[in-house]
C-alpha cells in the first residue's frame, strides 16, 4: 500500500497537535475512507499531510523561516485550507438539498 506511511504520519501529527484534531473534528472535516484510514476531506493523504505539517509553522511567529519561506508556506498552507474548506461547502450544500426529503 503506497500510502500507508503518509497515513501514519498523518494519524501521528493529528495525535501530537491535539488542537488541530479538535478543530477539525469541529468543522467536520476529519473523516474515514472505506479502508478506514484517517482523511480530511477535500484533500489528498499527501496535502492532509503538507497542511498538518504547516499549520503550526505559519502559525507561529518564531517558526525560524526567511520572510520568503514564511510567505510561501503561508501561500500553500491557504491554498489548502481553500480545498477544505470548499469540500465542506459542497457537503453542506449536498446536505440541503436532501433536506426536507426533495
């Protein structure tokens, strides 16, 4: 299975940035695939990975980057939240538009 390492990183980092796990949870953007695998939706293992990986970066103020190496990952790290958050939309808007039984 290629991806099983990615996985597990990710399946690592949400347990060690519990308050990212949280905040996911709370939106509704953690889910399972048919394999049982953590996802979180909109995005790719490997861009669930990258955004796990730079949120607390660009987060932080003392996170040791250059100016340029702060904008970029801050620029991707947006770019992927973007996807996640699209995804949730379109799972909302799915939503209420079975709502009602219609």
């Amino acid at each position: 299975m290629p991806h099983q390492g990615v996985e597990q990183r990710v399946a690592a980092l949400l347990e060690q940035e519990s308050s990212i796990k949280q905040w996911l949870n709370q939106i509704g953007a953690l889910g399972r695939d048919h394999l049982g695998h953590i996802v979180v939706r909109g995005l790719s293992v490997e861009e669930a990975e990258e955004f796990l990986r730079l949120r607390p970066v660009v987060q932080a103020p003392d996170s040791g980057l250059t100016q340029p190496g702060r904008a970029h990952a801050a620029e991707r790290y947006a770019a992927l939240r973007a996807k996640l958050e699209a995804a949730l939309q379109e799972d909302a808007i799915a939503r209420l538009s079975t709502w009602g039984g219609h």
